[in-house]
C-alpha cells in the first residue's frame, strides 16, 4: 500500500490530491453550515478550514491518510473532500470518509463515483482487505447513503469520538470485505448508468 498523491478520475468526478492552496474554493464549497451537522468538526470561518485542511495534510505526512479534494469535472470546480483514513498497511485496510460534497451536488452521480474510484483504488491497487465506513448514528441521511453503495452494517461505538462543539458522538461502522467487492463494484457501475 503505497501511500502517496494520486488523482482519481472517473467520468463525472475528479479526486486531487489536498493542497492548501485549494483552501478558497474549500472554504466556499462548505459554506453551507448544514454539512458539518454530523461531523466532529466545525466549520465556520477560514480559520476552522485550513485547521481541517491541516490536520488532513499532518495525518498524510503520517501515512495514516491520503485527502482529496472533489472537483465535478464538467465545471472544473471544487465542491467538496474526501479522503482515505486509519490506512493500515500490515492489516491490508483503510477507512473511507471525511466526506463531504456541497449540497448543490448531492444526490448526484459525484459521491457515487467517488467511492467507486476509492473503492477500486483500495481493492485491486492496495489490495486490501477491508474498507470501513463510519458516520454518526443519528446521521440518517450518510447511513442510508453508506448502505446504497452496498456496505455492511457491523455496529455502534458508544461514545466514541467528541466533536469539537464538545458532543459525545456515538459512531455506526460498515464495511466491504474482499470477497464482496466485484458484487459491490458491479451495483455501484449499475447505478451510475442510471443517472
């Protein structure tokens, strides 16, 4: 599992490599205070972006992350981030997440590629094993998303992270395993057509 800048194209997505200088665009593509509902962080000013945008960049010195940023390619435009997490070369797993998309693009076909691209990259480059999803359990609308692209429910973690407004955050796993990828990959390409 190399753990380097790469770029993910697909058809209607871009995912560059997170570079502070995208910090403008970032900044206003998460304008919307709706996207940080749910999340651990809190985004509100300039300042709260590049902290964000820092500790993604720290987390990939590490080699325990590789952020992206998500440009919809027809404009060219920034709307949002993602990015592998908790990468664990010796257990052959990764984390996918940290993901948000301006509201104009959700429901489109741009999250659904996304993961498509990631998921690709983490089973048949890195040749994992496993790749964990997570989202908070009262997050309704990111667990019915994480489940439509055909991940498995495993649990809830109790109290397990605090967000920065100080909320003690109970967390909802899923995962896709190896030998479930080529169905899941398959249903994913399914329901890019449909779009």
């Amino acid at each position: 599992m190399q753990i380097k800048p790469i770029t993910l194209e697909g058809e209607f997505v871009r995912l560059a490599p997170l570079k502070l200088n995208y910090l403008p665009e970032l900044y206003e593509a998460a304008a919307d205070e709706s996207l940080w509902l749910w999340t651990t962080n809190n985004v509100k000013t300039k300042e709260d972006m590049l902290r964000y945008v820092e500790t993604a960049l720290g987390e990939f010195e590490r080699k325990v992350a590789l952020p992206f940023v998500t440009i919809e390619k027809s404009s060219g435009r920034i709307i949002g981030s993602t990015r592998f997490g908790n990468i664990e070369p010796p257990h052959r797993k990764t984390e996918i997440g940290w993901t948000w998309v301006n509201p104009k693009w959700q429901r489109t076909n741009i999250n659904t590629e996304a993961k498509l691209l990631m998921l690709t990259h983490a089973f048949e480059t890195w040749k994992c094993v496993r790749v964990e999803l997570k989202t908070d359990v009262l997050n309704e609308k990111s667990r019915r998303a994480i489940l439509r692209i055909s991940a498995k429910e495993e649990g809830i973690l109790r109290r397990h992270l605090i967000t920065d407004a100080g909320r003690f955050r109970d967390s909802v796993y899923f995962s896709i395993i190896e030998p479930e990828w080529q169905t899941v990959k398959a249903d994913l390409q399914e329901k890019l057509r449909s779009f």
